[in-house]
C-alpha cells in the first residue's frame, strides 16, 4: 500500500507561520507519523496574505453568524478571505486521507474555540473559520487536532480510520460489488471493534447489491456508516466481544489447551488485569500459525490496521 496523503496545519510541521513568528511543532507528526505518511501543510492566515508575525484573529457571533476578526479593533472581517482559501484548495484537499489540524485556531481549530459574543468572557463552542468548511467538505475524512492525539484512544481511532480511507481511496472497492463486499469482509471485526451497532447496520447495507445502478449510492452510505463506527472510541466490553468473535473463527484449529489459554487470556484483560494488545496479539499468533486453513481469517485488518510500530495499542486497556 501506498503512504497516506495527510493534511495538516504547516506550524504543527515546525513552520514559523504562527500570529507571533513561531510555531508550534508536534515531535509525534514529525518524528513518528511522518516515517509512514506524507504531508501537505496549509496555513489559512499566511495564505490568505496576512504577514508574520501578525495580530490575532479572533471569532465573533454578529448577525447570527460567526466571523473571523482582528482582536484589536474588530472592524477586518476575514472571514471571506479565508472561506475563499479552502475553496481555492478543495480539490487537492480532496485527495487526502487525512487532516490534522492545530487546536485552538480561529482559523484552523476543530472544536472548541473561543467564541465571543456580548458576554465578557468567550465560549469555546466555535470551530475555525477554515476548519469548518473542511468538515463540511468532506465529512468522511479522518480529521482530528494535534492536540487530542496525545490521548491513545483517540490516536488509534485516526489512525485506524487513516489507513481505511486511504484504501477506500486509492483501491475505490466501490467500483464493483464483489470488491465493495471483499473490502467489508477485510475490515468487518475492526468495525466490530469499535461499534457492534454500526457494524450490523454496515452490513445490512450491503446485503442486496444485485441493481448495480444503486452501487454508488449504497457505497457512499456505506462509507458514511464504518466511518462514523471506526470514530467511537472502543470501550472494553466492544472489545472483548471482537476478541471473542475471533475466537470463535479460531477455535476450530487449536488444541483444548490452547483454546483454555486463550479464553482466560481474554477473561484477564476483560478484567482489566491485561493490556488489549495481549488476546489480539495471542489469537494473531494462532491465526498466524493456520494462515493456510483459514485465509479469511489472516486477512483480517484487525490484526494490525496501521503500522504497529506507530505502536497505540500498548496504550490501550
């Protein structure tokens, strides 16, 4: 497979772009994710002409709507001029697999910027100027802030999420319905992993492709549907039930001691005496050992659906 196409806000790379000269450079992107994906860096203010160093932006609720301000006098509405810099890069935009972008931006921010309104003091309920079109563009993309993924849950979704789409993308399984369904199947116990619900619903989706004339329309459903399920942060107990549901396939192969073994081993971490990454990687290695018996089984995405040496599993109860 090829190395994912990653947007990201250009002072997370270490680019001197930010309102007071500086940056703000994340050792993870550059050290770690840059080893397995590539970046094409963005910077709103910069890019709609705003010099650095520079005043600060801020957002503001006026007229019911919400605009992007100097924090000195208020009267320079940028709001346009940035809308206007998403639109101009929608289109390579639209070839990524991912974005990252840098929390807190009136520009760029996710979630959760401050937004002033007649009240003294701000509300962080806001989106940034140019995050907010990005989101609306394009809802299925992986999207997340910098700063969330230094939380390990929340890494694994994006990057799970990451190499799904970038797949989706660059493989387009949607152009027949033998590939759509050969796809669903790679990835059905990781789906399962991270939503029970929206995997059933996903494959109810997919149950009647005989109108290949419906394809595309089902396919974007589709899409719409795992990538929702693959953002929900596992718990435990969904877990455990993936496990289990490996097992199951599984248990054809092994021995009763070996089965015995497994089971307590799942039991342990549904304890929360053990790490995830211990049953996946103990049922990996039997999966491993009857790759011949069972292909549908080894070809599984779950085992590891990104490179392992990005490594969040170890982080993961």
């Amino acid at each position: 497979m090829t190395r994912p196409m990653i947007g990201i806000s250009a002072c997370l790379l270490g680019q001197p772009v930010r309102f007071n000269g500086g940056h703000k450079k994340d050792n993870w992107v550059t050290d770690t994710l840059a080893s397995v994906a590539d970046f094409t860096a963005y910077c709103p203010e910069v890019g709609i002409g705003l010099p650095t160093p520079r005043p600060t932006l801020r957002l503001i609720a006026k007229d019911s709507e919400i605009r992007a301000v100097d924090s000195d006098t208020q009267s320079k509405d940028y709001t346009a001029p940035l809308q206007a810099y998403f639109d101009q890069h929608t289109k390579t935009i639209g070839q990524l697999d991912g974005y990252i972008l840098m929390q807190g931006s009136p520009s760029c921010g996710m979630e959760r910027v401050k937004l002033y309104g007649d009240r003294a003091m701000p509300e962080k309920i806001a989106s940034g100027i140019f995050a907010e079109r990005l989101q609306k563009a394009f809802p299925n993309m992986p999207i997340e802030e910098a700063g969330r993924l230094n939380d390990a849950p929340i890494a694994e979704s994006f990057l799970t999420r990451l190499y799904v789409y970038h797949e989706w993308r660059t493989t387009q399984p949607y152009q027949s319905a033998a590939s759509l369904i050969r796809f669903h199947s790679k990835h059905k116990f990781l789906i399962m992993l991270h939503d029970y619900a929206g995997y059933r619903r996903a494959g109810r989706m997919l149950a009647d492709l005989s109108n290949s004339s419906d394809l595309p329309n089902i396919a974007e459903q589709y899409l719409t549907e795992i990538m929702n399920s693959l953002k929900a942060i596992s718990t435990t107990g969904q877990r455990t039930n993936a496990l289990l549901h490996l097992f199951g396939f599984l248990k054809t192969y092994l021995e009763p001691s070996e089965k015995d073994s497994v089971l307590a081993v799942i039991k342990r971490y549904q304890q929360q005496d053990l790490p995830y990454v211990v049953p996946l990687t103990m049922l990996r290695h039997y999966a491993t050992v009857h790759q011949q018996k069972d292909g549908y089984m080894w070809q599984q995405s779950v085992w590891a659906p990104y490179p392992e040496h990005l490594n969040q599993y170890k982080n993961i109860v």
